[in-house]
C-alpha cells in the first residue's frame, strides 16, 4: 500500500515536472505556430490570443510574394550538398582514423577535432576574406564549403567512435574474401555503420538547415539566400511584420521538425549504438 | 589441398625486445589437420595471422605448395579463414555472407549458387539462407563462418578459436563435425585452440607453443605420453601431471635409485644428473587391486586430502610425505576412500617421465621436439 503511495506520487511528480517542461520547449513554438495563421493586426490588438480566422492563404503569400519558395529552394540544396559531402569525406577520414594506424594519427585527429572549441565567429572574417579571395563569396558553392568545414570534425568524431567498435576480425574476413581497402570501406564499413551515418545526416541537416550566421555573411544576393535569412525580408528599419515573420518561421520550422519527428528514433540509438556483434 | 611450410618465421611488433612469435618452423602436410596449441600470448593466432597474410611476417619464410607467400596479399593466398568472433557481415544475409568471397571472385551467378546451396546442405543451413546473422543461433553462425570457408575451396582452412563462443554442449557436437568434414574434404586445416581436449580430439598433429617458440610437435598421443619439457607435460592432461623433484643415484646395469617419497624407484637415468624432475600422469597411480597385470609398479604411501567423485573416475587429492606439492591421483569410479585415509597407491612406472631439474628437458628417448 505504502509503496504503492509512494510509487504514484513519484510518478505523478514526474509528470507534473515533464508537463511543465515541455510547455517550456513548446509555448514557443506554439505561439509562433499560432501567430503563423493570424494577421499582424490581429496579433498587435490580443498577442496571446488563439486564432479567430485561419489565414492559411499567408503562406501562399510568403512562398511567392516573399520569395520564400526560392529561399526553401536553395535551403535544400545547400544543406543536402553539405550533409551529402560531408557524409562521404567525413566517414572516409573516420574510417581511416579508426582502422589504421600511421604517422602523426593521433596528431591529425587531435588537430581536427579541436577546432570543434572555436566559436564560429572567430573563424568568419578569415573565411570571409578566403572565399572572396577564391571567387566564392555570395555562391551557394561557398557557403556548401564552409559549411562541410564547420561541421566535419563532429562528423568525424561520431563516425570515428563507431568504426572503431566494429570488430577488426570483420574487416580481416573481408580481407580473406578478396576485397581490397576500398572496396571494404563501401562494402563493409558503411553499411555496417548505417546507425550512426544516420545520426550525422540527421543532426547536420537540422543544425545546417537553422544556421544563420555564416549564411548572412556569405550570401549577399536575395536569390541565393537560404530560409534562416527569410526573417529579414519581414524586418524592416521601422517596422517589423511579425504575422508574416511567424508565417516565414514556420515554413523554416516545419521540414526540420518532421525530420525530426520521423527519425528521431534512429538518431537516438546511433548516438547509443554499442559494438557490432 | 596445400603443404604449409613454416621456415624460421619470425613477428617482432615494433621496438619490442622480445618476438611474438621466434623461429617457428613447421612442415604441415597435405590434408593434415594440425593443431596449434599454447596458453593466451603464447603466439599461435599470431603465427595463424601470418599464415593467413593479415599480418607482415618480420622474418622467415612462408611457402605454401613450395611458392613463397610472405609478400602475398592475402586475397591471393587461396586460403580461408573461420574467426573466433565469426566475423559474420551483420548487414548481409546469410546466403550474401557465403556467397561475398564468390563474387569478389567473379564466379558465374549459377556456380555462387550451386557452392552456397551444397555449403548449406552440408551444414544445415539451408532454411536459414534468407536470415540476417542476428537472427542465428551461437551454433548456426559457427556454421555459416565455417560455410564461408567452405564454399571458397580453398587449398588451407585456418581456424582461429573457432569453438571458443560455444557453450559446453555444442562446442562437442561442433568439434566431432569439424573432424567429420576434414575427412570428407581432405583440405589441409591449421587450428588454433588454447583447448587442449580440442587438441587432442581433432589434430592428426599437435603443435604446442610457449613464448613465441615451438615447444614440441607431434601426434597427439606422443606429445601426451612422451611430452618434451615440464611445460608441456603440465599444459597437457587434466588434472594436471604430478611433476616431483627427485635425488638420483647411479645403480649397477644402467639403472638408476630415484626416491619419490618415501618410495624407491628403480628407473634408467642418462648420467650425469644427480636431480631430476619426476612426472607421474594422474591416472598411471593405481589403488590396491587395480592395477593392471602388466605393472610394472613401486608402491607409495600417502593420505587422502581430498574427493572427487565424478561420476567416471574419482579424483583424489594426496599428501605424500616427503613431496612438498599434493599429488593428484585418478582412480576407478569405485575406489571407497575418504578425507583422512591412509592409502597404498601403486605407481606405474612404465609412463613415469624424467626431466632435468635444472632445464624441465624430458630426458627420456621418447621425446620428440621441433
């Protein structure tokens, strides 16, 4: 009886703490979900207020008049360039510095894994001036660069952690079957490593897909702007449209938290995955 | 079927002083099926690895069919190799995983299919050629790690502690059948075990290693009766041979006094050694009455430690005086002793081994080593 007692208010406490938490995560979320359907009058007079009319013909507005289908276009093809380049290189420097041991490896592992401590503002006037230097400035080209460079040394730490718990007699069975280094980083290692290539395509593209700084410096042209870059087009020097600004938000949003919601698992258990038996 | 030749192979790991594996020289035949025994580190899955080309060779040559292999990748070899862990590619099913090594090969999709089908058949593996390896048991993935060998046909088979992952049970029924498709394949295999009931039941030729070295080659049941050194002859057998220091004295006619206890033992002796160390086999001690016929025996006192009946055999555990260590004794299954008893045990000193006490060198004739 005590137990039982005791059992339902650690429970009931649990949930008080986890409902209370995740109006903290969502309120947010919800309010701009909210404000995304609503005019800018309508939230001026009452900010909170749930929506009277559904103004859903807003979003038809921001994809066409606010240029917010070319700004998805180019999100798409930035962060699906990045994360596919950085999957291939990322993966092929983890593999090498898991699987093989050469001169100065564990210094070459150190020296890209610690620019992981630098914040990227420290980075971004240089980056600036190389990318101007090489004709990269203001392109789509550049920005997919500087972003593979950002997020390569995570890329690789995770990946790296993960070949290195696959067993080395798999590698030598392969060797036994005939197959030469190449072929069995695509035939054995990737494959075997699909749970934690997932993890870093997932979590790449949704930090890639929100990133902001490193777009506004790089991309000067309306046309080549990513979505994060969207918001200005409502912020005006006077005056800020924060119906259509909530409505561009969630065109950003949206794609980032069905990613999520659908591979959420997956990301989970490549970020837990144990050795391979 | 491939001839293996080991000529002086040497591993050394980097700066390390000692070798990991020093001078091994081995001729293993045709169709044999040699095993190579030793304790962890001793250096038989490195000298496995060598052979298989996964590892550089620091020294030595390796020849197999008379062709020299040390610069030979190890996809050129022609050998297979089953791995304690299988090694199974969890991402294949168990049809892709027999058929990887195929394909890599260029065989004609018909042949990958008519060798993956025989291999199953032969192993059992038939229903599960669909299923991915986590969906086998311990048993059925030894089976598929031995089909991939298999269906290579290969000129060598090596096997690096193959049974280890098994339980008890199946490690025996796995072990007869690995005996069983030796014969039925007639393909020269190379296994390496640190088991030495595996040894003993499946090598037509037992190799034991310690440090790095060959410690003795030879058919099973020679290596166990005549072992070459106290390292082997401690290694073999279970429970573990009695080995008891012993003073010599030179007799008339070549033979020579050894006192064993409070036992005198009559026993040929090379000159020369004035100690010796005495090996007696569990099982060549005999209680009143079972001896056999042909004995040739000294009687031992000593009192009974301890029992244990197994069933079989019993096992007793005996304080002789004079011998600092406890003896072990195997005795019939009907021996009625007990903690505390004063027995009269016949020593058969036929199977008796000497060694020298400074080297553990067995001095007898039958030994045989390298």
């Amino acid at each position: 009886m005590t137990t039982s007692i005791r059992f339902d208010l650690k429970h009931g406490f649990l949930v008080v703490a986890l409902a209370l938490y995740t109006a903290f995560a969502a309120g947010p979320f919800l309010w701009v979900a909210s404000m995304s359907l609503r005019t800018t009058t309508e939230i001026s007079a009452e900010p909170y207020a749930l929506p009277d009319t559904l103004h859903f013909s807003k979003f038809a507005i921001a994809w066409t008049d606010g240029n917010y289908g070319t700004y998805f276009g180019n999100s798409v093809i930035v962060v699906l360039s990045a994360v596919a380049v950085l999957t291939v290189i990322g993966a092929m420097a983890a593999h090498c510095f898991a699987r093989y041991r050469f001169p100065f490896r564990r210094f070459l592992y150190f020296l890209v894994f610690s620019t992981i401590i630098f914040p990227p503002q420290i980075t971004i006037i240089a980056l600036f001036q190389i990318l101007v230097e090489y004709g990269l400035f203001n392109t789509r080209t550049g920005l997919v660069l500087a972003y593979v460079a950002f997020q390569l040394p995570i890329t690789v730490y995770i990946l790296e952690s993960f070949f290195a718990r696959i067993p080395s007699d798999l590698y030598d069975a392969a060797r036994m079957d005939g197959y030469s280094e190449w072929e069995i980083f695509w035939r054995i290692s990737l494959p075997v490593a699909m749970p934690a290539l997932s993890t870093t395509v997932i979590l790449n593209t949704i930090l890639l897909w929100n990133e902001f700084l490193y777009a506004v410096v790089l991309i000067t042209d309306d046309d080549k702007r990513t979505l994060p870059l969207g918001i200005q087009k409502y912020m005006g020097d006077q005056l800020i449209d924060i119906g259509m600004l909530a409505t561009g938000l969630m065109i950003a949003i949206v794609p980032v938290v069905i990613v999520y919601v659908f591979f959420s698992e997956k990301l989970i258990q490549g970020m837990t995955a144990g050795a391979i038996k | 079927m491939g001839n293996v030749k080991l000529d002086r192979l040497t591993k050394r790991y980097g700066d390390a002083d000692a070798a990991a594996v020093d001078d091994v020289s081995l001729d293993i035949e045709r169709g044999e099926f040699m095993v190579l025994l030793g304790p962890s580190g001793c250096g038989k899955s490195t000298t496995l690895r060598m052979i298989a080309g996964l590892e550089p060779i620091t020294g030595g040559t390796l020849s197999i069919d008379g062709e020299v292999m040390n610069r030979v990748p190890a996809r050129d070899r022609d050998i297979a190799m089953v791995f304690q862990s299988y090694a199974l590619y969890p991402h294949m099913t168990v049809f892709d995983n027999l058929a990887f090594g195929l394909k890599r090969r260029g065989f004609a999709r018909e042949e990958i299919d008519r060798r993956v089908t025989d291999a199953a058949g032969i192993l059992g593996l038939a229903p599960y050629l669909a299923r991915k390896p986590h969906a086998l048991s311990g048993g059925q993935r030894q089976r598929v790690a031995l089909g991939r060998a298999i269906v290579r046909d290969p000129k060598v088979f090596l096997f690096d502690e193959p049974l280890s992952n098994l339980d008890a049970a199946l490690r025996v029924s796995m072990r007869n059948e690995l005996v069983k498709l030796h014969q039925r394949l007639g393909t020269t295999m190379i296994y390496v075990t640190h088991d030495q009931v595996e040894a003993m039941s499946m090598g037509s030729r037992i190799c034991i290693m310690q440090d790095g070295r060959v410690a003795q080659v030879g058919r099973p049941l020679d290596v166990y009766r005549h072992p070459a050194n106290t390292f082997v002859a401690s290694f073999l057998g279970s429970p573990q041979i009695n080995l008891v220091e012993s003073g010599v004295t030179p007799g008339e006619d070549g033979r020579s006094t050894l006192v064993v206890g409070g036992a005198r033992i009559h026993a040929h002796c090379p000159p020369g050694h004035s100690r010796v160390i005495v090996g007696i086999r569990p099982e060549d001690f005999y209680l009143p009455g079972e001896a056999p016929d042909d004995a040739v025996g000294a009687s031992l006192a000593a009192r009974v430690l301890a029992v244990e009946a197994l069933g079989a055999e019993t096992v007793l555990l005996l304080d002789v005086e004079g011998v600092e260590k406890d003896v072990t004794a195997r005795v019939g299954r009907s021996a009625h002793t007990a903690a505390g008893d004063l027995v009269e045990l016949t020593v058969d000193t036929r199977a008796m081994r000497l060694f020298d006490a400074a080297s553990g060198v067995a001095l007898d004739p039958g030994s045989t080593t390298g």
